[in-house]
C-alpha cells in the first residue's frame, strides 16, 4: 500500500499532468514540500515529514483552481526544483542541495510562465517518470533498466499529453 499512492499519483500526473493540472500542482507541492522539509528541517519521524507535504499539496491544489497562473508557476518552481536535486543526487555532484533546488525551480517556473502548455507536459512527465521509477526502485533494478525505464515513461507521457492537445475537428456541415 506504501508504494501503491505514489505509483497511481506519478502515473496521473504523467499521462494527464496538463490536463488536471491541478493536481499536478498538488503533486508537484507535495513532493517539494516533502523533499525540503527532509533535507533543509529537523522533521522526525516520516509522519510528521508526510504530513508536512500533505498540507503544502493542498494547499498548492486549492491555489492552482483560484490562482491558476501564481500556482503553475510554483508547480514549474517545485517540479524544476525537484527534478534539478535528483539530477545532482544521481550524478553524485558537491552542489548544495538548497542550490540546485533553487536554479531548477527558477528554470521551472519560467519555462512554465513562458510556454505554458510544453511546459507543463514537460515537467508533468519528468515529474510522473522520476516518481514512478523512484518506487521502482524497491525491485533493485539495475541503473540501464531504471534509466530506460524513465525515458520511455517520459516519452509515453509527452506522447499521451501531446495527443490531448490536438483540437477535435467539427464534423463537416451537411450538404444543402
């Protein structure tokens, strides 16, 4: 069950991230929110870290619906943010953590602001893949099958987006 909510989040937020991108935002502000509480606040135990995230997330969803614009904004910053630390995580690079979360959330924001619905596919399926394969990662799986792993998620996920962007043609009117 632990890893059954994240699955099913990273999965909605990777195939439908622009789509319901409210809850991408609250995904986004959760996992921020969850990522900075641990690593930049003396949050003990995991319950307490998780209900910090908890009511970021909210918070962020119910912003996203009354200040969508402000709110996907904050969703680009928390999502670059997030994806900016995994980065530096996984290349094993010195760069403070509150660093990298600062200029990848910067970057979010203003891909968000400037392009908005490419950005929001972007970062809804950066976002879905890493959180998929991150609980993948309780299988052990080697690093080549969690890297394909990811970038054929990502790709799915742009595929699906993309595909939802296409404006249905009117049907042709009838012949008088």
């Amino acid at each position: 069950m632990e890893m059954v909510l994240p699955l099913l989040a990273g999965l909605i937020v990777l195939l439908f991230g622009r789509r319901l991108f409210w809850l991408f935002v609250g995904v986004a502000g959760f996992v921020g929110g969850y990522y900075l509480a641990k690593n930049n606040l003396n949050v003990h135990p995991e319950t307490t870290l998780v209900i910090v995230a908890t009511v970021v997330g909210v918070i962020f969803a119910v912003l996203s619906i009354f200040l969508q614009k402000l709110a996907i904004a904050l969703a680009g910053f928390f999502s670059g943010g997030y994806l900016a630390m995994n980065l530096i995580y996984s290349a094993n690079l010195q760069f403070p953590m509150l660093a990298a979360f600062a200029i990848g959330g910067i970057i979010g924001a203003i891909l968000v602001w400037l392009i908005f619905d490419w950005a929001l596919i972007l970062l809804s399926s950066l976002t879905g893949s890493l959180i998929i394969t991150q609980q993948l990662q309780a299988y052990r799986l080697s690093d080549i099958v969690t890297l394909a792993t990811f970038v054929v998620l990502f790709l799915v996920g742009i595929s699906v987006q993309a595909a939802q962007l296409k404006k249905p043609t009117p049907p042709p009117e009838p012949a008088k």
